[in-house]
C-alpha cells in the first residue's frame, strides 16, 4: 500500500471526528459571535461616531473626539475612583468576612446546612430587589431597621442614602451582604475538602492554630482565593441593578460607578456616542483587571 | 474535623453558637423583615417604633397578584423569559461543551479564551449597541429580542460549567460505546447525556436563577409590552414611594420562585458554584 | 460450540509505529497471531503493549504501519467497523444502565431485534454466571461482578476479537487468580481470538497461547511462555522474566571454561570473549567448589528460601527448598551446571548460542 493513501486516510478518520466537533460547537459559537462579538464591535464603531437622539442632526464621524473627551471629564475620572473603591473594597471583604465564616462554621460540628441554606437566600435574590429592600426596609428614615437602630442607640437620625459618603458605604455593605455568602460557600466546600492528615502532622510538630492556618490552610486555599477574587471583582465591576435601585447612583454623583455613568450618559443624556466610549472603557478595564488576576493564578500554581 | 478538634470549651461553644446565630440572623433578616412588613396594614407599616405584634393580613399579597398593581403578568412574563432563555441555552451549550472538552476540535484553546472572554463583557457594554440594534430592526421591547440578548451571559456560563462536567466522565465511557459500534452521536446520547443529567440540572438552575433576575437589559431593551419582575418591582418604587407593605408583599411574590429553587436546589447550587469556581479558568 | 473450527480472527501488524508528540510509544511493531490463539502482550507500564492493543481496536490510528485481520486491511476502520469485543482495565460499564442494558448495548447498537437482544443477554450472563443479577446497576456490584458484566458485553456479540486490557488489576488476589482460570475456560468453549494486555507475567505464562514481551515500544520476543521463559532472546527479556527473574552474571570464556573470579566452569565449545552467564535462581546450589560469595540476605519464603548473596559485587539470587537458616554475613560457595545457563553477549545483548548447547536437551 503506499503510503500516500494511509496518510490520506488518516486524515480522513480524523477530519471525521473534527466535523463532528465543529458541527457540536458551531451553533452555540456562532450564536456567541453574533450576539456579543457583533453588538461589542458595533460598540467600538460606536465610541467613535457622534450619537445622539437628541440632537441627530450632529451625528457623524468623531474620531477620538469621545475619548479625547473622556480624558478631560472630571466626571469620568470620579466614577472610575468610585469604581476602584467600590471593587476593591467589596472584593476584600467578601474575603475576608466569607473566609472567617468559612473557618467558623467549620468549627460547629452540627448544622451546617442551615449555614448553606441562609447562605443561599442573598445570592438567589435579584439585585434590583436587594435593592430595593435596602433602600426601603433598612436605610429608609423614620422606616428601616437601620435608621431605627441607630435612633435606638441614640445617634439620631442618619440619611444613609441621601448623603454622598454614607451612601457609597452602603452601596458598599449592600453588595458585600448579598455576594459575601458566595465566598463563604466557595470556600467552605474547599476548606472541607483540605487533607486531614496535614494538619495531625503539624500539630504533632506544635504548630500553633495561627501557623498552621498561615502555612498550611492559606496556601492551600490560594487557588480558590484567586478564583474566588476574580469572579467576585467581575461581578463588582458590572454591578448595575442593587445600586441603581437603591440610589440610582446619587446622590448627585456619589454612588455612580463607570458602569452607571456610561449607562446615564447613553440613556439619559442620549449621548450614544460618549456612552459607547465609556462603555469601552469598562470593557478594558474588566479584561485588564481579569487577565492581571489570572496571570497571578497561573504563576503561583505549582506544577 | 471534630475528632481531631481540641475538646471544646464551654464558652468557646457558647461565643461560636452566638456568632453563628448572628450572621444567621443578618444573611436572613432582609427577607425575614420583608415577610413581617408585607403582612401589614400600610398603617401599621408606617408606625414608629415598628411593630412587631400586629393583626396580619393577606390582603397585599392579593393586591399584588390582582389589584391595580398585580404583578401578575409581570410573573407570566419572567416565567417565559427564564425558562425560554434556559432551553436555548441547554440545547445550545451541551454539544458545544461535549465538543471543547472530549472531541479533537481544531483551535480548541483559542475558541475556549474567546468564550471564557465573551463571560466577562459588562453588561452595560452590551445594552449600549444592543438599544440601537434592536430600535433599528424593530426588536425592542420583544421576547425575541431579550431571549437574544439573555443568551449574551447565560450560553458562555453554560459552556464552561458543563465542560467541567463532561470533564469528570472517564474516556474509555466513548471507546466502549464506539466498540459497541455506536456513531459518535449514539455515543453521546445514550452515554453520555445520561450521565451529566446531574450537571445539566445545576446549569438550568443557575441560567433560569440569571434570567429571572436580569434588570439591566430588562428596564432597557424590555419595559413595557416584555416587563419582567425585576422591572415590575422596580416601577413599583418609583410610583408608589410609601406603598411599603404592597412593595414587600410584591417582592416576596416577585422572588418566591428564586427563593423556592434555591433552598431545594442547594446542594446543586452549592456544587455549581465549587465546580465554576475551582474549575472555572479551565485549570486543566 | 467447542466443535466450531476456528478459522478467523487472524490479526496481522505489520510495522505499526505510534508517536505522542514526540514521544515514539510504538517503535515499529510487527505480529502474527494465529485465529483461536490466546495472545499475550506483556511488559511493564509504558511498553507499548496498551497502545498496541488500542491500535487493534482502532482507539488509535497508528502513524505508520497497517494492520490486517482476516486478510483485510483495517488500520484506519472505525472500531464500531471491526467486529471487536474489548474489555476495559475499569470495565468502563455505563453507569446508568441496569446490567441487561450493558450487556445488551451493542447488540442494540447493532440493530439487533429486541426479543432477540433478551435471549442472547440471558446466554451470555448466564456463560458468566451473573444471569441473576441483570436488573442490577453497575454501581450496586462488586468488582468481580463488574468484571464479569464486562465480559459479558464482549462476548454477547460473538465478536472475532477479544482485546483484555489488564482485565484482572482491579481484582484481589484470590479472584483474580478464579478469574483466571475462568478466562481460559471461556476461551476454550468460545475459541475466539483474544489478545491480552497484562504487566503480571506469571498471569501471561500461565493463560497465554504465545506472547510478545514489550519494552521501550518494542517488542523484544515472541513464543510460547515456556519458550520465552526457558530460551530468552535479549539480556532484557531474561531480566524481566521469571520471579525472581535470571541472574545475570559477567564472566570470560576461554578455551571452553567460564571464568568467575575464584571459579572455572566447563562450557565445551562455547566460544570465547566476555559474557554474561544467566542462570534462573532455581537452578543454583551451595557447593564446596563454587562461585564464593557473602550471604546478604535470607528470605523465607514458606516452602523455599531464597538467598541473596554479594558475588563480587553482583547480587546473586538463588531459591533452595530446604528452610534452615543460615547467618547473614556467612560466607558461601554457589555452584551450577553448564546445561543449566544461557550465555549473553553483553555488546549486542542478545543470546549466544553454540552447537554443544543447542543439541541439550
């Protein structure tokens, strides 16, 4: 036989199962292509173009005029800072606290699934509702339980939504409420899943509780606390519906982070243009943010 | 864990029990309150100090699902939403994921990063372009049009989640069913789908629990013929301020179904949360 | 069935080379085996012999080569197309069916008839005696059960091939020792070609027809148990085989003598230049006038005892029946006969043979 037709039927066996391959990925694939590729490239288009459905009749070519705008926005560079701030401080919270609880509950020998139950109840519920909830049954003067506890505790009346800082600090406490259970879950599951025998041998070698969660716990928990990071600072940085609902990013601008500022300024101001070119710049800052934290990932796995 | 735990000290036991009622008590008392508020009357809503013996009444619960301010069809409209965007979804991710994670599929890596990427596009990225889309080819405010844009964050999810899964499935599972003579298509059906059912059923819960309580898109793209809950409750606020027994009662209502499929969904949502999270960045 | 003269399932390779990359896992593999025969592949882990047999059932496309069963060439059919039966290392039974619908799989898969499918699942679980276990799901059985659920799958489609990939590894001793023997007695009624994968060469020599001995992707010898084990063709064949396999000694030959250090022994006709005698641990005794060594280690082994001794910087192994001890440290005298050993060329590795020890018997 010449080996000209094995290798022809060699690649025919194996073009065999790579169209079978493409035939499974190609509608899912595709559908991913039109319905996110297209509308972020029509973005992009976007963010250079003049668009406003107020004023249509000046449409039309920008350049990097949105951009060049952008830059010199005060109102731009203060919603990024929110944004950093709002990130930032959600992420490391819902760490810290989810990692406390985790190594808490771990200690109570009974009835941990109440723990994941209740856990569950803040991450199934819609962040507009949790919204609203806050806004209402907590923070609402001469109404929450909030406001009634501090008048309880004698510290008066506090307008917690309507004044710029503690409107941002509870935005903030909003978010670590709803989301810190997912951490708490996430880290639970791993630190049960821990060997057992690690810890005999330290303590055999009287290592202390502190020691031993320092160098051998944390380690081993590294690479759910990165996965833990990135997927909670994904969703901090798109965080849209709780804040909206609680203070609609006010007051004034004090709550308003990139991702409610692009949305105010394509549909409230109708500047489409400027929106899309805010918009674009969340998306860098997500993937950048994104592909920093997995680079740290797969640089501190070992082999 | 607790065999090789020091023996506990009373009130060591004591403080842990406390701590642990407490955050209990803090993860629970938003919906715990909102259940004592919607069983007010708007008066006795409004009392200072709030009260906590009161004459409960159902009459906001059946205001929201038949008054003037019913959310009723709001609930019809989340139902199809959800449940329309789920079956896509599935029926979309399951072979896609069956290929990415057993098949030789040319350029695997790189279409794996392109979904894995697609995931992490902000959603106000997406509604921006998508307002114009749709205005332009008449979509707006159409189940059409949402049940596309819902695939935008639940069919690269789904993907990646049932990757892990169909990961955990031996090999030799599809050289049996090859040497058995079933096509490649035999070979999933009757093999493997049976046996990612458990993975298939924590993806529709996770993709159904998205859609349901989407907002962004909903308000924006959606709002007056497609108003799903989220909407619904959110319009509640910005009509009626002080209706705070009906606003409560209607969440409640509004969220019930979240909150049903979560607490018997637990030990799945739990493990789809593990499995995305340990798996998630495809690790291996 | 016994009866059925057995005129398939004759399988041919012929220089079937594999790569992994740039690993060569297969270096150029060629085989005969005969319709009806039981096939041994044998060697350790990363041999080859795996990869050969999932080349045979086509899980595999072979890089170079073909392969023929029956005369037909098959290198690159589908396995579905080649009428092969094979029984995975973890039986790999699909866990979500009962047994019945294990077994019955491929018949389905076939287009078998269901009435038919019933009946002739009933006769192959009753040809492995689990027949009252068919409702059951994998999950619900033990080991053993499994193993035989599998091979009942294979054999329910009276294939011409049956590929056992490791079939007993995941057993215990006492079962996998019934097992075996069961095997063979399958075999024999159904006398279908089958070739099997094992790393346990007490396994292959007492189960296995002929078999081929692999090593670093090569096969390094093909015969009959006896034959490899009594006339091995490389110095790696004979340290691999045996328990505790050959011992490999360097000597001189001269003027038809072996010189050890501190012993001669007559080899007529051998011819002369460095060696390495090998001699199976058995067939050495201790002897006033022998090769001197000192005593290292004495295990009993119940019935024999086996002694490792220092031969001048060679550990020597050689099994005695009779159990008394002696002390470690002692110094001792081992002695053979020259009908007894194999000669080696330690250049080429391969066996020397010449005429005095070619007419023994």
């Amino acid at each position: 036989m010449s080996s000209g037709r094995a290798h022809a039927d060699r690649r025919a066996l194996a073009a065999g199962e790579r169209r079978f391959a493409i035939l499974l990925v190609a509608p899912a694939l595709l559908v991913l292509l039109a319905t996110t590729t297209v509308p972020i490239a029509f973005l992009i288009w976007n963010s250079f173009q003049t668009i406003n459905l107020a004023m249509p009749f000046l449409d039309g070519f920008a350049g990097l005029a949105n951009y060049r705008q952008m830059s010199g926005d005060p109102a731009f560079w203060h919603s990024l800072q929110l944004t950093a701030i709002y990130t930032g401080s959600t992420v490391v919270m819902q760490l810290v606290i989810g990692l406390g609880l985790a190594l808490l509950v771990l200690q109570i020998p009974r009835g941990q699934w109440l723990f994941r139950i209740f856990a569950i109840l803040p991450i199934v519920l819609a962040p507009v509702v949790v919204g609203l909830f806050w806004r209402t049954l907590m923070f609402a003067p001469n109404f929450g339980m909030i406001d009634f506890a501090t008048r309880a505790l004698g510290l008066g009346t506090v307008n917690w939504l309507g004044s710029p800082t503690p409107a941002l600090v509870s935005v903030i406490v909003i978010h670590t409420w709803q989301w810190t259970p997912f951490a708490f879950l996430v880290l639970l599951a791993s630190l049960a899943s821990l060997p057992e025998d690690l810890y005999e041998a330290a303590r055999l070698d009287r290592a202390s509780a502190w020691r031993r969660f320092i160098h051998i716990t944390l380690p081993l928990l590294r690479p759910a606390i990165v996965i833990v990071i990135i997927m909670r600072a994904m969703t901090a940085l798109s965080a849209f519906a709780a804040i909206y609902a609680a203070t609609g990013g006010g007051p004034g601008t004090a709550t308003e982070i990139l991702n409610l500022y692009a949305y105010r300024i394509s549909f409230t101001q109708l500047d489409f243009g400027y929106g899309s070119a805010l918009a674009v710049a969340l998306l860098v800052l997500t993937l950048a943010v994104s592909g920093f934290l997995f680079r740290i990932r797969t640089a501190g796995s070992g082999p | 864990m607790s065999s090789t735990r020091r023996r506990p000290a009373t009130l060591r036991r004591v403080i842990l029990t406390v701590a642990a009622a407490l955050i209990l008590f803090i993860w629970a008392f938003p919906v715990l309150w909102a259940v004592v508020v919607s069983l007010k009357s708007e008066s006795e809503v409004l009392a200072y100090p709030p009260s906590v013996i009161f004459e409960p009444t159902l009459r906001n619960f059946r205001d929201a699902l038949t008054g003037n301010l019913s959310i009723a069809s709001s609930l019809m409209t989340s139902i199809i939403l959800a449940t329309a965007t789920t079956v896509l979804t599935i029926i979309l991710a399951v072979p896609a994921a069956y290929a990415f994670a057993r098949l030789r599929l040319p350029a695997r890596q790189g279409l794996g990063f392109y979904t894995l990427v697609t995931q992490m596009i902000p959603p106000v990225g997406l509604v921006i372009p998508y307002y114009l889309i749709l205005n332009r080819v008449g979509l707006l405010d159409t189940y059409t049009g949402m049940i596309t844009v819902y695939l935008t964050f639940s069919l690269p999810f789904a993907i990646w989640l049932m990757v892990s899964y169909l990961e955990d499935i031996p090999r030799e599972m599809e050289e049996a069913a090859y040497l058995d003579k079933a096509s490649r298509l035999q070979a999933l059906w009757h093999v493997i789908l049976p046996q990612i059912r458990g993975g298939i059923g924590v993806t529709t819960v996770f993709v159904f629990l998205n859609a349901w309580n989407e907002f962004l898109f909903a308000v924006q793209l959606g709002g007056n013929r497609i108003r799903p809950v989220t909407v619904a409750m959110h319009n509640f606020v910005s009509i009626e301020q002080t209706l705070w027994a009906k606003l409560a009662a209607a969440a409640l209502v509004a969220m019930l179904p979240v909150i049903v499929i979560g607490i018997l969904a637990q030990r799945q949502i739990v493990k789809g949360l593990t499995v995305g999270a340990v798996k998630g960045g495809g690790r291996r | 069935m016994t009866t059925r003269a057995i005129t398939q399932g004759e399988v041919i390779l012929e220089g079937i080379v594999k790569n992994y990359g740039t690993f060569r896992a297969l270096k150029g593999i060629d085989l005969r085996i005969a319709p009806g025969e039981f096939f041994a592949l044998l060697g350790p882990s990363g041999s080859g012999k795996s990869t050969t047999l999932r080349v045979i059932a086509g899980l595999e496309v072979p890089d170079a080569g073909r392969m023929l069963v029956d005369g037909t060439e098959m290198t690159f059919a589908p396995p579905g197309e080649r009428n092969v039966a094979m029984v995975f290392q973890n039986y790999a039974l699909y866990p979500h069916m009962t047994l019945e619908q294990n077994i019955g799989f491929p018949l389905k898969m076939d287009g078998v008839p269901k009435a038919e499918i019933a009946a002739r699942v009933q006769d192959a679980a009753r040809k492995v005696r689990i027949d009252h276990l068919l409702a059951r799901r994998p999950g619900q059985l033990s080991g053993g059960q499994q193993q035989r659920t599998a091979l009942a799958r294979a054999i329910v489609r009276e294939p011409r091939l049956f590929l056992l990939d490791e079939p007993l590894s995941n057993l215990d001793a006492q079962l996998r020792l019934e097992t075996r023997i069961e095997l063979k007695r399958l075999h024999a009624s159904l006398g279908v070609t089958t070739i099997y994968v094992t790393h346990d060469q007490e396994e292959a020599m007492t189960i296995a027809d002929r078999m081929a001995v692999f090593r670093d992707g090569e096969i390094m010898q093909i015969g009959a148990p006896a034959e490899v084990f009594g006339r091995p063709d490389t110095l790696d064949v004979a340290a691999f085989i045996g328990s505790p396999p050959m011992n490999l000694i360097p000597a001189r030959i001269e003027g038809g003598e072996a010189h050890f250090p501190g012993w001669r022994l007559a080899l007529p006709g051998a011819p002369a230049g460095d060696v390495v005698v090998g001699v199976r641990p058995g067939r050495i005794r201790l002897a006033d006038d022998g090769l001197p060594g000192k005593l290292l280690l004495s295990e009993n082994l119940g019935e024999a005892m086996l002694l490792n001794v220092d031969v001048d910087g060679t550990l020597v192994k050689l099994r005695l029946p009779d159990v008394s001890p002696i002390a470690e440290g002692t110094a001792v005298r081992l002695a053979f006969d020259g009908s007894d050993i194999l000669l080696f060329d330690p250049e080429t590795r391969r066996r020397l043979d010449w005429p005095e020890m070619e007419s023994r018997p």
